[in-house]
C-alpha cells in the first residue's frame, strides 16, 4: 500500500514539473472580455470549484498555454494560479 501511494505522488509530482516547465515556455497575456463586471478565477476547471478571486472585466491575466479542460485555461492573477474560462479571455500577442 505504502509503495502504490509513494508511486502515486512520484506520479503527480513529475507530471507537475512537466506541465510547469512546458507552460513557463508558452504562456501569453489575456483580456478579461464579455462579462458584465468580472469573471471568477477558480480552483480546478469547473464552475462548481471554489472561487480564488474575482478578475474585473478589463483586467490582463497571465495565461498558461497547452492547459485545456471543458473550456476552462491555466491562468495566474495577482500571484494566484487558478482556472478561467476561455469565453471571456480575449489573448493579446506578445
């Protein structure tokens, strides 16, 4: 049993260093658009995940690219890392 969870977290720890690394080399910023007055930076990509902080509409988020799941992105805002759905991110080239 001690072996499987060992497995496990070896597992979950490489596979956050991969998506870590590949997402530093490929990230843009984005726009926060087509929202009345804010979007929700959540937890994990779900709209009944627990919400970090509310992002104001306007407002440039940074966006980690190759992440994508049910709609949502990878993104950071005021040093928080958490989720946003695409529809209200419009990217902006570097």
């Amino acid at each position: 049993m001690l072996k499987k969870l060992l497995a496990v977290i070896l597992m979950i720890t490489a596979f956050w260093a991969v998506e870590t690394t590949n997402n530093q080399a490929e990230a843009y910023w984005g726009v926060v658009v087509n929202c009345r007055e804010w979007i929700t930076l959540r937890s994990y990509p779900s709209t009944e995940a627990t919400s970090l902080a509310r992002i104001p509409l306007g407002e440039w988020v940074w966006i980690h690219r190759g992440y994508y799941h049910d709609g949502f992105l990878s993104a950071e805002y005021n040093g928080q890392r958490g989720y946003v759905l695409e529809a209200y991110i419009k990217y902006v080239k570097e």
